[in-house]
C-alpha cells in the first residue's frame, strides 16, 4: 500500500484526528510547563496600584489592564507588552474591576466598570494617544466585571454586587442610563427554590464565545447559574444552575415525599470567576475559599467532561429554548489497588436512551438507570493496558501502599490518560483511583470516587471492588440510602466476597438498620450527580475577584492565580498537576489567557 493510501485508511479510522488531538494536548501542557514571567506590566512603565482585569483583543494584538490607580493601560504585542502604548484617565472615582473590547473596534473602543458602579465606554483617537470617555450608565452596586458577545459590536455586558447584569448599547451617547437588567438574582429568588434563594450579589458573568445568547452567572453562593438572553420578559428567568457535587451534601434525612433534601457544605465559599472553554460547553469557575472546578453546562464533544451537579427551577412557567441544548449531567470505594484481569475483552460504552451500554443487557448496569456523558470514546477493539499505562500503575499502587496518595492519584491519572479506550482492562484503573480518592478523604474525594466507581462499572460489571468502592463513596457523601441501596446489590450479586460484603454492610449501616425513606425508589435517584473535573492546590482567600483560564487550542489545560503569586496549571482531562510558578509578587488575581 502506498503513502497516500495508508494515510487515507488511518484518515478514515479516525486516527489523524486522534493523533492531532494528543499533540495539541501535549503541546499545550509542554508549553505551560515552560512558562516563565517575562515582563511585570504593573512596573516602572504600568499601574501604580493593584492590577484587577486583563483583557486581550480579538486578534491577540492588544492587551488592556485596569487597576486601582484608576486607569486603563493598552499593551501592544509587536512591542513585547514592554511599555503601554494608551494610558486613559478613565474618570473612575473607585477600583476598576472590569474591562473588556468592543468587537470589530480596532482595539479602539474599550468598556469599564468599577466599584463606583458606573460603566464608561472609552474611544480612542487616530494617533491612539488620546481619548473620548463617555458614561454608559450606572448600577446600584459595585461593578465587578464586564463583558460582551462575539458578533455583536454594539453591546456590553456587566455584573454587579447589586445582583445584576445589565446590558448596554454603546451606541447610545447619552450619559447615566440604566442598562437593561437581563439577569436579576434578587428578583428571582422566589421561583428557584431554597438553595438558590440565598444570592444577593453577581461576582462574575461570562458570555458563551460559541453561542453568544448564553450567559453564565457567579454570584456570592455555591453555584453557576445558566440563562438565556433569548427568553421573554424584561428578566430572564434562570435556567439551570450547576455547582460542584462537594459543595451541595445531601441531609442527612428525608423530605415527608421521600425525596433527598440537601444542605450547603458551607456559607463562605462561592465562586469569584467564571469562564467558558473554547467549545461552549463547560465553564471552569475559581471558588473562593475552595477549588477551581470545570463544569458542563452545555452539551458538547470538545472534552465530555462529567457533568456537575445540576438544578432545574421547579415548576417552570414556560418551556426553555435551551432545554434540548443542556448537557444532561446525570447521575451516576474500599480497599487497595488491584490488578487488571488478564484477558482484556472490549466494553463500548453507549449513550442510548434506553439505558444499554455496549450491547450489554440492561440489568447489568444497574449501578443506575439513565446514561450519562462519558470522557470515553468508544470504537478501539484493543483490550490490554500498554506497557507505559502499567507501568504508571504499577507506580500508583506503590505510592498508594506508601500513603502518598496524592502522587498514587496523579498516577493513575496519567495512566487513564496514556490508554485513552474504552475496554475492560482499564476498569482497574478508575477502581484503583477511586480508592485513592476514598482514602485521601479531602472534601471533595467522595464525589470524584463515585464518579470514577461508576465509570469502573461501565467499562466491566463484573468488577466488585468497583461496585464496593462505589458504596463507600455514597456513605462518604453522607448519602446513607444510596449507600445501602448499592451495599444490597453488591451482596446479592456477589456472595462469593461474603467476608468483604459483611464488612461493607456494617460499614454503611453502622447502626444495623436498613435505607430510611428508600421505599419504591429506583437505585440511580440515590447517586449523587457526577462530579466535575475539580483541581486542588491554589489558595483564594484574600481577595473575591481571582480568576481561572482554560488554555490551549481545544482547552486542555487549566489555568489560576492563589494568594501566593504562584500560576498554577492542571491538565484538564486528567486532573494531573502540571506545575507553578512565581508570576507576581504578591496576590495573584489575573490570568487572561489567548
């Protein structure tokens, strides 16, 4: 066979594609690893105060900076960002915390916002060395950022503590205008159940670059709210809200209608930024006093990423026109690491509404009862773990036996991410890491090991420890039914580990009483939602406006800033710490990524 037949074979494979795809994953981690600072914009040519908002143009040619010294600095690519080329009074009386270009404005027309709650439009001059400022209008509260939506040149967007955003036409010249509230977290409290009544402020607001009638929200609570410009009325009612699954616990009681009632783990923690990936389909949000999390919030192939968990507004009036676009974020732990069977069969995982998996009888999924979004793709026939993904294992439950399991997580990780199909063999590999998670027990391990036991099961039904660890996890979550539920199945699909199952049971029902509530109840309403990708080791705390990046040309590689002026970077499919580095020397807040 010739070059060019072979080439058009491995093309119809899909093998190219693949083989991009890992290069510009690899390429992308190789260069965030190779990062250094190379010029501190905030020196002897920049701001005299802190450093709030970065924004970059559309082409990349311009960078804009806003601080508390009240000004806009414009940077110029061609001259290595060595000096500002614009430096504009904005006429600002309080910190800028939002700043952003107008599209198609040949980096000539800048939006501000600040915390004196005003939003100015600057245009600059022919010679760029001077420029016409005009006031938008104002919120009633400070303006925490802005933004606007590709292909819509006229229009901006801005978030306020005032529970806000409001839209505004730069067209319009006149000074000291309202906006258009589009998003009011206030208003709507009554309509989006208890959880979600408790916001009274916006941090962050982010308009989808796929998609520009979407808008993502962060308001000073747990979760990322999800609305439509499209949608009548003067307010947009919220569509879904998303939040990562260790943040939202289930009581530990059921409601009188033996539903799941759940609680806030904590008051203190909301996000401070949110940002979407380059698709349009997931959102990484930093949490202050938490992770950075990447949720799916709209459906999309890009990465597949585990959906987070999920909130409808109950009782809607209307049907959303984004109903169908909606990643459906579904729901669906002991011992130590174990080996991969020797025989290494194929395990197809299907998406199919019918609830089958690979051809494979329904009730052999019965872990839970709808599917969901995999980081699978199936289609590769070969069954045995290469000699790297062994050996990456093999290095995992070395650490995991030695008690370092965050390294044993990073192993197994990296050995996920080396084999890359969907077959029997790798189930070990999710198991093991699910086990590392049970046993770390930080404060979000419970649901990555719930997720990662049911992905062990989807890829082998047979693997027990799998089904084991998915209890654990369960109980882990404080989700004591689902914990039982699973604990039954267990022991009555595998009697041949009675002595394992023995200690399980004891273990989720530690007062010897059965589920409470779970009558009637199908096993998959017990799983909590599975769990985003979350990524540990930044420190928020000093400051709400710290934010994350997804970087990369199919976003592979998580991006934050923490307290210690360290940049840290995660690969995004595997959760593997990449590594950090100074980038300020202070508060790292900004990191604006092109």
């Amino acid at each position: 066979m010739s070059i060019a037949l072979a080439l058009a074979a491995n093309e119809r494979r899909g093998g190219a594609r693949e083989m991009q795809r890992r290069l510009w994953s690899t390429c992308a981690t190789s260069i965030v690893g190779r990062m250094r600072p190379r010029y501190l914009l905030s020196g002897v040519h920049g701001h005299r105060g802190c450093v709030n908002r970065l924004c970059w143009s559309d082409d990349g040619a311009s960078l804009a900076s806003v601080s508390d010294d009240l000004r806009l600095l414009l940077w110029a690519r061609h001259d290595s960002f060595s000096r500002p080329y614009a430096a504009v009074d904005t006429g600002h009386s309080a910190n800028i915390f939002g700043v952003a270009f107008l599209p198609y404005s040949d980096d000539r027309e800048v939006v501000t916002g600040a915390m004196d709650g005003e939003v100015r439009l600057h245009t600059l001059g022919a010679s760029r060395s001077d420029a016409v400022t005009v006031l938008l209008g104002a919120h009633r509260g400070r303006v925490k950022n802005v933004d606007v939506a590709a292909g819509e040149p006229h229009l901006a967007f801005s978030a306020s503590e005032d529970g806000t955003c409001r839209s505004w036409d730069c067209r319009a010249r006149e000074s000291g205008g309202d906006g258009d509230v589009f998003v009011n977290v206030r208003a709507t409290r009554a309509t989006v159940g208890p959880l979600l009544a408790a916001a009274r402020q916006v941090k962050h607001c982010a308009v989808n670059p796929v998609d520009p009638t979407k808008v993502v929200v962060a308001a000073d609570d747990q979760f990322v709210r999800l609305y439509d410009r499209r949608m009548s009325g003067k307010v947009c009612p919220m569509v879904a809200a998303f939040s990562a699954p260790h943040l939202v616990l289930p009581a530990a009681d059921s409601d009188e209608s033996g539903g799941v009632r759940t609680r806030l783990r904590s008051d203190s923690v909301s996000a401070t930024h949110v940002c979407w990936d380059a698709a349009g389909s997931s959102v990484a949000a930093n949490y202050h006093g938490d992770t950075v999390a990447v949720l799916q919030v709209l459906g999309g192939t890009m990465h597949e990423d585990a959906g987070a968990r999920t909130y409808l507004p109950p009782a809607p009036k209307a049907t959303s026109p984004v109903a169908e676009d909606i990643g459906g974020a579904v729901g669906g732990a002991g011992g130590g690491p174990e080996e991969a069977a020797a025989d290494g069969g194929t395990h197809a995982i299907s998406g199919g509404g019918d609830g089958g998996a690979g051809g494979r009888a329904t009730d052999e999924r019965w872990w839970r009862h709808r599917p969901r979004v995999t980081l699978w793709h199936a289609g590769d026939a070969e069954g045995r773990l290469s000699a790297t993904t062994v050996a990456l294992k093999e290095q995992g439950n070395a650490m995991f036996r030695d008690g370092d399991l965050t390294g044993a997580l990073q192993a197994y990780s990296r050995a996920i991410q080396s084999h890359r199909r969907p077959t029997r063999a790798a189930s070990v590999l999710f198991s093991n890491r699910a086990a590392a998670y049970l046993k770390r027990a930080w404060p979000c391990d419970a649901s990555a090991a719930v997720a990662d036991a049911v992905d062990a099961l989807e890829l082998d039904p047979t693997n027990w420890k799998a089904a084991v660890r998915l209890a654990r996890g369960l109980r882990a979550a404080n989700d004591v039914d689902g914990a039982c539920a699973v604990a039954q199945e267990v022991a009555t699909r595998h009697p041949e580990h009675r002595a394992a199952v023995k200690d399980l049971l004891s273990e989720v029902w530690p007062d010897g009483g059965g589920p409470r509530g779970a009558s009637g109840r199908a096993l998959g309403d017990f799983l909590p939602l599975t769990t985003p990708s979350v990524y540990w080791g930044h420190a928020n705390v000093q400051t709400d406006i710290k934010e994350a990046a997804l970087f990369g040309p199919r976003s592979e590689v998580v991006l934050a800033g923490s307290d210690d002026g360290n940049l840290l970077a995660w690969d995004r499919r595997s959760g593997a710490f990449i590594g950090c580095g100074p980038a300020d020397n202070h508060i790292l807040n900004c990191v604006a990524v092109h």
